[in-house]
C-alpha cells in the first residue's frame, strides 16, 4: 500500500510530529535502530522518518591534497566523518521507506539548513525532484497540525538554493585557503594544520585587531577627587565636578583648598526616565543576554535553545526577528503558563489587562518569529535548561509590561566655592522589570532627603592617582554582537566560529585574546594575501546570498565569481609560499612553547619544564634532558593548560585540567604535594600499608596521597626515593 513519506530533520521531531497529525495513535516502527513512525489520517496512510541533521555533505570528487579544487558534489556525511558513521543508517531508512511513497514531504527546521537538509533527502535518497514542504515555528500539536493543511506544494527553493550555495562556498573557501596555508608551512620544513574561511579569516582578524588596540596603547596618567562625608545622617560619596584632572598641581591646589572644611548642598536636580519594555528575543539578544544574566556562553546557548524547541516548550530559536504576531495567540500561551506557580501571579495580572500587545523590535525574519514559550509545560529540564527556558518566559512577559520609570538624582555639594556631585538612581515604578526578576539587574542607590542649605559633613577628600585603560577585549557575547553587525556569518554558524578560533589556538580565554599564533596568521596575510581576510568581500557573498533566496540571482554566477576571486588570491599566495610558511611556522614554534610551558624545574633549577606527547600519551619534563631526568605524569584524558601560579604547600608548578561537564581543576604536578596528603580519618584506618616502610629506599615510610588519577601510596621520602603504589581498588 502507497503512502506519503513525511521527513524530519530529528527523531525527536518525527514523534511530534506523528503524534500531532494521528488520528489515533501512531505505530512505531524500526529499521537498523531508526525509529519511524506509521499512522492514519482521515483514512490516508502517512509514514514520519527521520533525518539526523546532515545527511550530507560537500566533499571532493576526485581527493587531492592541491589547491585550488573546485570540482566539489554532495557526499553521504558518513564517507566523509568517521563520527557521523551512524547516519548511514538514517539515510538507508528513508531511501528504503521511499520506494513505497507515493508522495512526499519535508518538515525539517524552517531555514537555510533545515531547507538543504530535506532537499538532499528528497533528490539523493527519495529520487525525487520536488516535494511538499511543512513550515512551523513550534513544535505543538496546532501549529503542527496547521504546517501540514496548509503545506506549500514545492519547497522553498530560494531558500534551497541559497544553502547550497552557502555550503560550496564555505568549502570552496576553507578548503582552498587551509591547504594553502598547510602547503605553505610544510614548503618550509614542518607540518602543522592549520585552517581559514570565507568568515573565520575576517573574525578572527576582528579579534587580532582589538589585541593590536591593546598593545599599543600607552596609559595616561589622571587624578580624581572624591568627597566622602555625611549628609541627612548617611553616608555619601561625591566627586569633583571636572571627572578627570590631566594637571596633577591643579587636582592638589583644590584639594588644598577645600581640606578641613565642611561642605553645603548648592542644588538638587532630579530627573525622571521612561525604559520601555524590552524587545521579544532574537536569537542575537538571547545570546548575549543569556551570557549577561546566567554566564551561559553563545554556542551553549544556542545547543541549550535547540533541546528546549525540540522539546516543544519554545518556538524555532535560530531566527532574527524580534517580533511576535498576534497568531501565536498571545492569551492563550499566558493562561497555559499560569500553570507554573513562578509565573501564576504574572500571567493573571496580564491577562486582565484591556489590551495585550508586546513591545515589537523592528528586526523581522521571513521564516519565524521572535523566540517565545509554546505554553507546553516542561516536565524534567536540567539546570541549564530550566535557567534559560526561565529567561525566554520572563522576556516573553516583560514584552506586555507597563513601562518602567526611573529617577536619578544629582545633589551638588559646594565647599569652599568648589563643587562635587553625589549621584543616585531608584526606580519609582517597576513596570516590566516586575516580570523579568533577577535577569534585571538593575543598579539601586537611593539619596537622602535634602534641600538647598543641608549641611554635608566632610570626612575626608581623596585624591585618586588613576591611569586610562585599554579597550576592552571582545567577550564570547559581545563578538557575535559585532559579527552581525558587520552581517559576518549567520545567527546559526556565529558561535561556532569562535568556537573553531578557540579550537585552533588562534583566541583563547572567555574574553577573547588573540594568541601569538592567531596574531601572525592575521598579519602575514595580510602582508601577502590581504584578500584572504577582506570583510567587505564576505560580505558581498552574504549579500548575494540573500539575492538567491530572493530569487534576483541564480547559484552559478555567485560560485564563478567566488572560483574567480580565488584563483586571483591563491596564485599569489603560491608565488610568496616559502615566505608565508616560515613566518607562519615561527609564529607555531612560540605559540606551542607558550602553551606547552609549565615553569621551572624544581630539581635542577636551570631547565624548563615542559609539556610533552610520547609512546605513553602526555607527561611533563625537564628540557635539559639528559643532563635533568625529571618527569611528572599528567592525565591523558582532559584538556590541560599551563599555568603561572606556583603550589602555596611544595612551590612546585601548577596546571589546570578541564573535563567535559566539570569544572577546570588546579592541580600540583606534585605527586607526593603535602597537600595532596588525605585527611579523611576513614580512609587512614582502612589503609593497611600507612606508615610501614617503603620497600625501595628502606628508610622512608609510605604515605596515603592524592593526585588527579586518585589515590595511591607514596614514600615519605620523596623526592630523593619515587616509589609509588597503586591501592587495591577492590
């Protein structure tokens, strides 16, 4: 019997989804694992598979290490990544599942990706042309169930073609440019991978910019004056009025001046300010205020959002609206999520109001709305998402609010015919600020009652000797601001491009610094290649790009132009090879000296330890080898990152160990570090072998330690005797 073959982007999208259109209940069924599902629709017979993500991707036809290569074809994700080995058998699901269809869909994710994911699916697995295409915001029943009535009868080929051409260009370019630079450094004796791209080049030369900012910037020496005294009975702090004095004998002929004298309140002004409520989110906004209010970094952010929509507690998060339409039925999710004790009192309050309308930004997106809560309650959500889905409804509510009303003062305070100004700010009228709780944040510093001829009761004037800073490093937050600004990237790959920059040691730290090797890959192309980073050129391909979905230009005239472009940059590139790789490989050579670097050695005294890679994994060594045989052994697991802090109990080098899921550790390279010795009473009674001899040296005695492998036995002795001994774990 013929069917319609409904395809997801996830599995989790194809339960909803089948359980959204069943008349009944769907039946579920697998093949190699793959769970699909069967079920009926006034009497019409549906089958919902799904995809996982890309089920392919771009790769070469015929493999070479050369570049430039442009002959490039769509390749089954599993012959190009050994990890993505499993989406072998979503693909031979839905090719299977196809032969018996007689018409099909796609209802993966509304945008560029979701669009190029189902046409693959559709042409390479179905042997279809064409299909129907679902579009929804939300994973809930209605609006799933309204996708599919009103599905369009083609896919969205604007879209389609926009992604594909996004996908060869950014293969085109990464592939191209990173051989180039890989070719390079090996023409001048070594091998290291390296890597660029059509927006990683302009990213991270945004980053190297700012570094550059910092390290030409020479402090300038200032002075400030601050009166601390008593007005009203409490007590204030006020500042001269010239913020900053550049004469330092002119700061102290006013200190001079006023010193040992009270002071009088000359004025009190007093201005009130409207903040409106703020603007729905994009995904944009959520990302930067998601790192504001909880610390949670963009790319975390995003794969946080991503579980929550899958989940179907909130709408597509990858979207640039900042817009709700009055279709999501704004009453209805309210009274749904009035449910939540946290939010009841909220919700009811809205809800009586004569006229619900948000507070619409002007972003708009053409696929999907501003992000909201779908009203679905969710039932088990870890710490993360429970934070984040918390911040969605509060901004979701704070959209309705009444305008919040805030009043600062500014009460001068004359002394001596020299005036200083105490400022403050309290809210008057909470408005919105109400509903989005702790994410406000907001500064509350309330001035005591005062009228012009208040004595002020001078403690003490203060001269500061201060100095101007630099500029401020890019945050995680604040570069992917900056990046769509400048229309670098999309809302969904901006993340992960920093993410690839921290990868690959060109940036590193949450406030993002330029490393020594990030820095010299920015300037030598730029001395030889400058084309390779030129921001203004991706963005004309992003421009175009848009211009595809449009329908206003076609996908082959935007890769003939971007092959173009490269055979002009890379055929320079070749000409300066050898320059370009030994500038390069330099830059490699301090930059892993830097980050391999553990600190002196505490045995010898003259050489430096180091990290190194052996037979055995990692471990840590003196670089006077053979003169100095010291070593330390380090986990092989984790990412481990050299410090400059020093061991407060043996004075010996510390290292900081990360894990996945766990907080980065400071560990001694000390294996017998007193502090490490256990102090757990327990475990010293249970220990059999504590305090008897050590059976290498004779003298010492074994002792109970800890290291980052766990416990184990040590001599006393050390480090004269290394004797060390595994406990039986049984």
């Amino acid at each position: 019997m013929s069917y319609e073959l409904i395809i997801t982007e996830k599995p989790s999208a194809a339960l909803k989804i089948a359980l959204a259109l069943a008349d009944g209940k769907p039946k579920k069924q697998s093949n190699k694992g793959v769970p699909y599902y069967e079920l009926s629709l006034n009497g019409k017979k549906i089958v919902v598979v799904p995809a996982v993500g890309h089920l392919f991707g771009v790769g070469e036809k015929n493999k070479s290490f050369k570049y430039p290569s442009f002959e490039i074809e769509w390749v089954p994700t599993s012959q190009i990544d050994k990890t993505a080995s499993y989406s072998k058998k979503y693909a031979d699901t839905i090719k299977k599942l196809s032969k018996d269809a007689d018409s099909f869909t796609v209802a993966c994710d509304y945008d560029i990706e979701g669009e190029v994911i189902g046409l693959n699916c559709i042409r390479f697995l179905c042997n279809q042309k064409d299909a129907s295409r679902m579009k929804f915001s939300a994973l809930t029943k209605p609006d799933l169930v309204s996708s599919y009535k009103n599905k369009a009868n083609t896919l969205c080929w604007g879209q389609a073609n926009a992604g594909e051409t996004r996908h060869f260009l950014d293969w085109l370019y990464g592939i191209n440019l990173s051989r180039a630079l890989i070719s390079a450094v090996k023409k001048a004796g070594s091998y290291k991978t390296l890597s660029s791209g059509r927006v990683q080049g302009p990213a991270l030369k945004l980053v190297v910019e700012k570094e550059d900012e910092i390290q030409k910037f020479k402090p300038e020496p200032y002075w400030q004056l601050e009166l601390q005294g008593v007005l009203k009975n409490k007590n204030i702090s006020a500042w001269y009025k010239k913020e900053k004095f550049q004469d330092e004998q002119e700061c102290k002929d006013i200190l001079e001046k006023t010193k040992g004298s009270n002071g009088e309140v000359t004025s009190v002004l007093k201005e009130e300010k409207q903040q409106l409520p703020p603007f729905p989110f994009d995904l944009t906004t959520l990302q930067t205020e998601s790192y504001r209010t909880l610390g949670m970094t963009p790319k975390k952010t995003l794969a946080t959002a991503q579980q929550l929509y899958l989940g179907g507690y909130i709408s597509y998060p990858r979207t640039s609206s900042q817009q709700l339409p009055v279709t999501i039925g704004y009453a209805n999710i309210l009274e749904k999520i009035k449910s939540i004790k946290e939010y009841a009192a909220h919700c009811q309050e809205l809800l009586s109001k004569n006229k619900l309308w948000p507070n619409q930004g002007k972003k708009t997106d053409p696929a999907h709305p501003a992000i909201y809560p779908t009203g679905i309650i969710p039932k088990e959500l870890n710490e993360d998402e429970s934070r984040l889905y918390d911040l969605i409804v509060r901004r979701f509510l704070s959209t309705f609010g009444e305008s919040a009303l805030r009043e600062s003062t500014a009460i001068i305070i004359t002394v001596n015919s020299e005036d200083f100004i105490a400022k403050g700010i309290r809210t008057t009228k909470p408005g919105w600020y109400t509903y989005y709780g702790s994410h406000s944040k907001k500064k509350e510093e309330e001035m005591p009652a005062t009228v012009n001829g208040d004595l002020v009761v001078v403690k003490e004037i203060i001269k500061h000797d201060k100095e101007t800073i630099p500029p401020k490093r890019y945050s995680q937050s604040s570069i992917i601001k900056e990046l769509e600004k400048r229309n670098l990237g999309t809302k969904s790959t901006r993340a992960q491009i920093i993410d690839i920059l921290q990868q690959r040691g060109y940036v590193q730290g949450m406030m993002l610094e330029a490393t020594q090797l990030g820095m010299q890959i920015v300037r030598t192309l730029d001395k030889y290649c400058p084309k390779i980073q030129d921001e203004e050129l991706t963005k004309h391909f992003e421009e175009e790009m848009e211009e595809i979905r449009e329908h206003k230009k076609k996908e082959e005239e935007i890769l003939k132009e971007a092959k173009d472009v490269l055979v002009d940059v890379l055929q320079g590139f070749k000409e300066k090879e050898k320059e370009i790789g030994e500038e390069l490989l330099q830059a490699q050579k301090e930059h892993e000296q830097k980050i391999n670097t553990v600190g002196t050695c505490p045995n010898c005294g003259e050489g430096v330890l180091m990290i190194k890679r052996g037979k055995f994994g990692r471990f840590i060594a003196c670089d006077k080898y053979p003169d100095c045989k010291t070593t330390f052994n380090i986990p092989n697991t984790g990412y481990v990152k050299t410090s400059d802090n020093e061991c407060e109990h043996c004075k010996h080098p510390t290292i900081v160990i990360s894990r996945a899921k766990k907080q980065p550790q400071s560990v001694c390279i000390n294996p017998n570090c007193p502090g490490k010795e256990s102090n757990n009473e327990k475990e010293e009674v249970l220990s059999e072998k504590e305090g008897k001899k050590c059976p290498k040296c004779k003298d010492g005695t074994l002792k109970l330690r800890k290291s980052v492998y766990g416990q184990f036995y040590g001599c006393s002795n050390y480090p004269k005797c290394r004797y060390t001994e595994k406990i039986n774990s049984e």
